[in-house]
C-alpha cells in the first residue's frame, strides 16, 4: 500500500494507492483521536465511529476504514500494523509538512 503525503492549498493530505477514500479521511481528519488509536491498538470488536470515519475489526488483526458520509468514498481494508504505522506518519507529516511517499 502506497501512501502520498502532499500540501494542497496549504493543508495536510494523502492519498492511498493514488486515490483519496475513506482512509485518506480517516488520517486527515480523525486520526488525531487518541480514542481511534486505543480501538485500533486493543482490536476492539465494536466498531469505531468518529466525526467523519468509521473503523470496524472484521478479522484477527484486519481493519475495515469506512465512512457514511460520502458513499462515493472506496472503503479501505488494512492490518493493524499497517493503520498504526500511517497514523505516526499522518502525525508526523502534520508538524513537519514535508512531502513523502511511503509504503506500508
């Protein structure tokens, strides 16, 4: 999985494998959360719901990222490790906005 981190108009975003969907808008606007890491971290079974995204556990260490505010935006499957580790990079990016592309 790719993640592009880039300024646009001045603000942080990403863009996941080339496109901008529920995970995107989960890091840019709910990751921040320190609710959403301890869900995240304790793989709880109820799912997560934040201002604007939703995470859900669906199997052993694998998240669903959704969102119900746009059905248009693809929701994304991700392990736990992979979540965990954008969500450091997201926070780090934020203070320090230098573009990067990763991949987890």
């Amino acid at each position: 999985m790719e993640a592009k981190f880039y300024i646009e108009a001045g603000q942080p975003k990403v863009l996941i494998d080339g496109e901008w969907n529920a995970l995107s808008l989960f890091l840019e606007s709910d990751s921040s959360f320190p609710e959403a890491i301890r869900h995240i971290e304790l793989k709880k079974q109820r799912q997560w719901m934040g201002n604007t995204s939703v995470l859900r556990l669906i199997s052993g260490t694998k998240f669903a990222v959704s969102t119900e505010l746009d059905l248009e935006l693809n929701e994304v499957e991700i392990y736990q490790k992979q979540l965990l580790s954008l969500v450091s990079i997201w926070l780090k990016f934020e203070k320090d906005k230098v573009p990067k592309i990763v991949n987890v």
